[in-house]
C-alpha cells in the first residue's frame, strides 16, 4: 500500500504488523526524541505496544465468546451490514471492561421499552 504523509512525516498505511519490521509502534509511525519530549505519555504507550503483544492481544479476542443473547443481535446486523467476527469480539470486550454497573441497572430499567421499539 502506498505511504500517506502525515505531520511532514511518511506513515506506513499498510496496517499488517506481521509483515513489517519493527520493534514498537514508536519506531513504525515515525516517532523521534523531539516527538518523545513533546508527547511524553504517548510515546511511552507507543513504545510499550510491539508486534509480540498486538499478537498476544489480537489472539486474547479471537478467544472471546460472545453471549448467545448479543450473538442474536449479530445475526440482525448481518442482514444489513458486515463486521468481521474479531470487530464484535473487540466491542464486546471493550463494553465489558468500559462499562460502569449503573448502566446495567440503567438497561433492566429501559429494556422493555427496547423490545417495543424493535418491533
């Protein structure tokens, strides 16, 4: 794929980790010591993500179940639309670690409402 231009910086597009040699996510979108003393906390993220632990955590989601009741919500999306499977492993466990416990009283509360309107 060809390499777009991003801050006066070329940016690999292509986003196949595996195929691409490099030590962290630092080094493969360009980032240098003056980008490292202006965005600290960032370039400590980027430096911590490397191909071994985007491996890791892609196989972690593969791994992810989802509930038998959102897997119905799934099936009524690919009617419509197509999301790969790792997508909705990746929502799911980004729901599961993001959500805070009112929400689930906040939706046994309006859950009845919902069923009405899906109808």
């Amino acid at each position: 794929m060809a390499n777009k231009l991003y801050r006066g910086r070329t940016i690999r597009s292509n986003n196949e980790f595996g195929k691409e040699n490099f030590k962290s996510l630092f080094e493969y979108y360009g980032f240098d010591k003056k980008d490292e003393k202006q965005y600290p906390v960032v370039s400590k993220i980027l430096k911590q993500i490397t191909p071994e632990r985007i491996e890791k955590e892609v196989e972690k989601i593969k791994k992810i179940e989802i509930p038998p009741e959102l897997q119905k919500w799934v099936r009524e999306y690919e009617k419509v639309g197509e999301r790969k499977r790792l997508l909705w492993n990746f929502w799911y466990r980004m729901f599961q670690t993001n959500s805070f416990p009112v929400f689930f009283i906040i939706f046994k509360k309006i859950k009845n409402h919902l069923r009405v309107l899906n109808y």
